[in-house]
C-alpha cells in the first residue's frame, strides 16, 4: 500500500507538494483582510491590471501560506521569494493512511522528507531528507517554487471586478497548468480548456486569495484549491539539512 500511497502523493507534479506548497487563503495576518472596504486607493482601474500588480506584488515580500485541497490535504508553511528560500508542512490522507510530507527550499534547491507508517526508505522514514534534482521544470517537486502558482495568474484572462478587492476570470490551463502542479501531458487530457478562478486583495492592493478548481483527470477527482497569503514582511529563517540528515550523503 506505500507504493501506491507514494504514487499518488507525486501525481500531478506533486500537486500536494507544488502549489506546491503553499499560500493562505482566509485572511492577512495583521495586514489586512482579503476583500471588503474600498479599492486600494492605487489600485488600477482595469481589473486584469489590478490583478497583475497583486500577482507581482506577492514576489516582492515574504509570506506565510496555506493551501487547503480539501480530500487533497493542505499545505502550510513560509517563503521568502526573493531568496527562493522556506518551508512547508503538506498534511494528507490516502487510503485511511495519514501521509506528511516537509519540504524545505534553501536559495532554490528542495529537500524533502516524508512520513509514511511503515516506510523505512530514506527520505520516506520521516528521519532523513532527500535534495531534489531540480529537473522536471514547474510544477515537480524537484524543481517546487510556491510563488509559480501564483505566475498562473498571468494567463488569466475576462478578468472583471467582483466587489470591493475582488476579481473573478478564466484561467488557461494549457499556458498554466504546470504552475498549478499538474503534469506536462495532463493539461491534454481535460475535458474543459479554461477554468474559472476567483481572487482578493488587501488594503495595499497585495494578493491574499485566490481559489479554482483543478477538473478531475482519468482516476484523479476534481481539486478545489483554495490559497490564502498573509503576515507580509515575516521572517524566514531555513537552514538546508546536512551530514546524516541528508540521505546518500
């Protein structure tokens, strides 16, 4: 049963781990809440523009995210986009076996260390960590950057204000499908092109939530995905394992 517990823990780029790994969806911290209020009194007029400046907005600070996928499990944890550096936690259940699986990201390299009852395979034990190869490009868990599902947005498209710090639109997932933790042939694969997606705003006009839902592919069931990104400016302090933490080392 570990083998296939794993199998479906990667599919999908490791969509558990990809979006991969992480953002928050239900507030900001003490920066503000997500929707409400008025516009920011900077935010462009044009909705696609105002959602562009959020997306881009998010890269320039660090974060605390969450990720909920609801059967899926959920994804928590902090990053420093500009240094490519953080950490998460992905909690998970398959098959009435609970699965965690830590990933840490030090200058853009990824160690990941899994929990599976019964596994004794390093970095499967829960003891030792593995260093990603970093290939497979985005959206794997090699090469795992939270802030790619973010990127997403820029193939958002019918962009329209929905209320105050609110838009909604479509997102194309043959442009966008890798970022958002799919695999590379599986955007083929889907019954629909685009998908709808709904995001909000703080008072600065940063982005704090976004939501859509990732259509069922073969075996796999639909994922809503709802992300959440608060406590702007936080500390991120990762250290990368070393010695007898990192297994082949």
């Amino acid at each position: 049963m570990t083998g296939s517990i794993v199998n479906k823990r990667m599919t999908r780029g490791g969509l558990a781990l990809t979006l991969a790994v992480a953002l928050a969806m239900s507030g900001c911290g003490g920066d503000g809440e997500a929707g409400g209020g008025a516009k920011p009194a900077d935010a462009p007029k044009d909705a696609a523009a105002a959602l562009a400046s959020a997306g881009s907005k998010i890269q320039e600070q660090s974060y605390k995210s969450v990720i909920d996928m609801g059967a899926a499990g959920t994804i928590d944890g902090v990053m420093d986009p500009k240094r490519k550096t953080g950490e998460f936690v992905m909690s998970a259940e398959s098959e009435g076996t609970k699965v965690k699986t830590e990933t840490r990201i030090v200058d853009g390299v990824n160690y990941m260390k899994m929990t599976i009852p019964g596994a004794d395979i390093p970095g499967m034990d829960g003891k030792t960590w593995r260093k990603m190869s970093g290939t497979g490009g985005p959206g794997t868990l090699g090469s795992y950057d939270p802030t790619d599902t973010v990127k997403a947005l820029e193939a958002a498209a019918e962009v329209k204000w929905a209320g105050d710090n609110a838009v909604t639109g479509n997102i194309d997932l043959a442009k966008a499908g890798q970022q958002l933790g799919m695999g590379a042939g599986d955007a083929a694969k889907l019954p629909v092109a685009t998908v709808p997606f709904e995001a909000a705003f703080d008072g600065e006009g940063r982005l704090t939530k976004y939501t859509l839902t990732i259509p069922a592919i073969g075996s796999e069931p639909a994922t809503k995905m709802t992300m959440t990104y608060s406590d702007f400016g936080t500390p991120v302090d990762v250290q990368a394992p070393t010695g007898a933490e990192l297994a082949g080392e």
